[in-house]
C-alpha cells in the first residue's frame, strides 16, 4: 500500500475513533470501517515483522555482547521484544518466524536477494495478505525447501498468496487463513507425498490414551491420537454436536420450555457427557449413532394445501407453530411422506417418501462438496443439510446433480443472505453478495481436499 493511501486510511480510522462512531454506523458503514480497520492492521503487522526482522539481524549470535539485544540486557531477539511490545513469547516468536522468511538477503556485491517466501514478502508488504494466513501458508510450504523442486514450491506459495489476497482466477474472495491452511496443506502432501510417511511413523510410536490419577473427583485424561482416529471420535462428537440438533441431551419436552434457551454445559462437558452415552449405547446393543446416512427424523404435519401455499406446520412434542421458512427447509433436507386421513381420523392412504436424498446420493454430494458450499463458512460435511438448488416445488429433481451441502444456517437463509448457487455441468457455483464482490462472478464451489488436490495436479 502506497504511503499516501496508508496515510488517508489511517486518518479516517483515527476519525472514527475519535468519534466512537462505530456502535451508530449504519450497516454498510460499519462493514466499510472494519475493512478499512482490517487493511490498516494488515500495513501494522507488515512493520511488525520487518521491525522484529531487523532486532533479529542485529542481535545475531556471532555478534556476541555487541548485538542488539545483548547491550539492552536481553539474552535474544525475542526477550527483547516481549520487553519492547508488551507481546507473548509465542507472538514474538511467530513474527520473528515469518521475518526470518520473508527478509531480503544481500550478495556479496550488495545487490538485494529475493525472500525465502518472496511472494509473501510482498503481498505483506502491500498491506494485501494478513499474519495469520502468511504463517498458516509458511509453516505448511518451509519444510519443502530441501526436497521439493524451487520452482514447484514457488509456483504453490503464488497460488496460495493468490487464494488469499482474493487474485486467484478461481475467486475474487479472499480465502480465511484458516482456509488457506487447508489448501497449504493440500499443496504440501501434493509436492511431497514421501514426506508424510516419517511423520505418520514418529505419531504411530508416540499415540497413545492415558487415564491419570483421581484429584478432587476427577480422573483426567491424556495421550495423543492418530489423525484417523481423531477423525472417527470428532465424527461421534459430531453426531450429537450438530447446531441443528443440539443441546444433545435435552428432551423434546424440555426443548418447548421457553426457558430452556440454551445448553448451559461448555462443549467440554458436553463432549464427557456423549463419550459416556455412547460407551453405554454400545455396551448394551452395539447402536452408535448416525450422522450424514440420512436427514434426522423430524416428524412435521402440515397440510396438502398449507405446503403448497406456504402454510404453517407443527413438529411432534413441540407446541409452537413451525413457520413457511422452516417447513420447507424441513422439506428441502428431509423430504416428504404424503399421508391422507380421513374425517374420522382413519389412515387412507400412505404414499412414498418424496423429495429425500438417498444415502448413496448424500456420500456422493459430500465427497464432491466437502463441507458447506459457501466459501468461508468451515462447518463440516456431517453438520451440513443437502439444499434442493432448484426446488423441489418447481420441479427440481431429487438428484446428486441439483443437490449441495449447505449448513443448517446459510441453509436457512439462502434466499436472502445474497449468495446464489447454480449447477454447471452437475458442479456447484456460487456467487457471493454483491457487497462482498461487486463483480457478481459465478465461481466454481468445493471445500473437497481431494478436488483440491485434482486442481493441482491439473487436468
């Protein structure tokens, strides 16, 4: 960013400040003010780490009393700038981290020489690219250096920089820096595939689950699992965690207490609490629940007429009215079972189950999607309702071809949130609100590693 920019940035920040005019912003206004905010932090913590870049270079080992932080009384770079900043001993780290990689080296003639991470240098320096993804892209992309060819590895940190700062071709949305980690990794396993092994080797000796001493009424635990067998234990936190069918433990009936409003146990307790249930589940009959299979059984009545118009519908054990928009998500994720009943209350006719994806059809869309559809969002495939993007009602098939995971929120609030989805060829695209991108583009949509993967590979 350009000095005078940065300048003007920071003037109409200190003005907002000045007036602590952000609780009497308008929507818009306090979108724009955040922007502005987040663009004027980005520009702060390129300073931060070619600052903490030059304490470093000054306070070498080989320097001995004479470096930097020896004189000021300070055994490293680091003390000295936990002593300066007031910052933790990992932040100083993590900067001092990034500096080490993104600092332009001298040749011996004086000519300056490219960063370690050149792209991330400069995306940095343009106030672009923030410190959390620039770390999440340098800790995955480092260890690569010694075995993977240079021009793979920079073709990989241009990508990811890309995906970040919103340049990539795919999407003019900046990627999170937690969805940049992903992708990081991606791109790691993809260059060095022989890497994984050593690690994979050194966690299968060291995995492990430790019961440890009673204290105070309470045995704690310890170890380290395996990746895939974190996987499994997520998945069976995961069935009784989902937003939409938490609190877990609660009753239908305690659910229509209008003062039941929330679980009052932290995600902590509440995981304690599943881990027991399901040792008892399995202890007795072997059940384990499920997740992803199929849409949860929700049982909802509503009229023939009521459906097609827009009517209310009423859930079993639950005394409030269910509203038009929650009937037809109802539908939308779990599909429909006509019944007919007679004046005197006789079961006439039972039809099929309609508009329900099957559970093959389900497995299907979640390794093609892998996770909800819209970018940003990190709720995971098992959380997530399989969204009809041509409706049911106006004659959208029940097919992997007009289905996509959607959280239970941007489920919820598709048709006026601003984003779109539409099929391309049987693959998902989306197109983000326009104050999020004025350009209105459709973008291809997967959170899937192994897509991913396949666009590294290319065709």
């Amino acid at each position: 960013m350009s000095s005078p920019a940065l300048l003007d940035l920071a003037r109409s920040v200190t003005a907002a400040l000045e007036n602590r005019s952000v609780g009497a912003s308008e929507d818009d206004s306090l979108l724009a003010l955040t922007r502005q905010v987040e663009a004027l932090g980005r520009s702060v913590d390129a300073l931060r780490i070619a600052a903490a870049g030059e304490i470093a270079a000054r306070s070498r080992t080989e320097d001995g009393p004479a470096g930097l932080a020896a004189r000021k009384g300070c055994r490293s770079a680091n003390e000295l700038l936990q002593r300066l900043t007031q910052i933790s001993g990992a932040t100083g780290a993590a900067r001092l981290g990034l500096a080490a990689l993104t600092r332009r080296g001298t040749a011996l003639a004086g000519t300056p020489l490219p960063a370690t991470f050149d792209h991330v240098r400069a995306a940095l320096e343009a106030g672009e690219l923030g410190l959390d993804a620039a770390v999440a892209l340098t800790k995955n992309l480092a260890p690569l250096q010694d075995r993977v060819h240079p021009e793979a590895l920079d073709a990989a940190e241009k990508e990811l920089v890309a995906a970040a700062t919103g340049t990539s071709p795919d999407s003019s949305v900046p990627a999170s820096a937690d969805e940049i980690r992903i992708q990081a990794s991606v791109w790691r396993a993809t260059l060095d595939p022989d890497g994984l092994e050593p690690d994979e080797a050194h966690a299968m000796v060291k995995r492990g689950f430790r019961l440890g001493p009673e204290r105070n009424g309470l045995v704690p635990v310890s170890g380290g699992l395996l990746p895939e067998a974190a996987g499994r234990v997520k998945r069976l936190f995961d069935a009784y965690l989902t937003p939409t069918t938490a609190p877990a433990f609660l009753r239908e009936e305690e659910l229509a207490d209008k003062d039941v409003v929330q679980d009052p146990r932290t995600k902590d307790q509440q995981r304690h609490d599943i881990l027991i249930g399901v040792l008892d589940a399995m202890a007795r009959s072997g059940d384990t629940p499920t997740i992803g299979g199929a849409a949860p059984t929700v049982l909802v009545t509503v009229r023939a007429e009521d459906l097609e118009t827009g009517g209310a519908g009423y859930a079993d054990g639950v005394e409030s009215p269910l509203s038009p928009t929650t009937v037809e998500q109802l539908v939308c994720t779990g599909g429909i079972q006509k019944v007919v009943i007679g004046k005197n209350g006789r079961i006439f006719k039972l039809g099929s189950a309609e508009r329900c994806f099957t559970a093959p059809q389900r497995r299907a869309i979640t390794a093609r999607d892998g996770g909800c559809l819209i970018p940003g969002c990190s709720v995971p495939a098992g959380w997530c309702e399989v969204h009809h993007v041509i409706p049911a009602a106006a004659s959208g098939p029940t097919h992997p071809d007009n289905g996509v995971l959607l959280c239970w929120f941007h489920h919820r609030t598709i048709d006026t949130s601003g984003w779109a989805i539409r099929m391309r060829a049987g693959a998902p695209e989306v197109q983000a609100p326009p104050w999020l991108d004025h350009t209105r583009r459709w973008r291809p949509a997967t959170k899937s590693r192994t897509a991913m993967a396949s666009r590294v590979h290319g065709p």
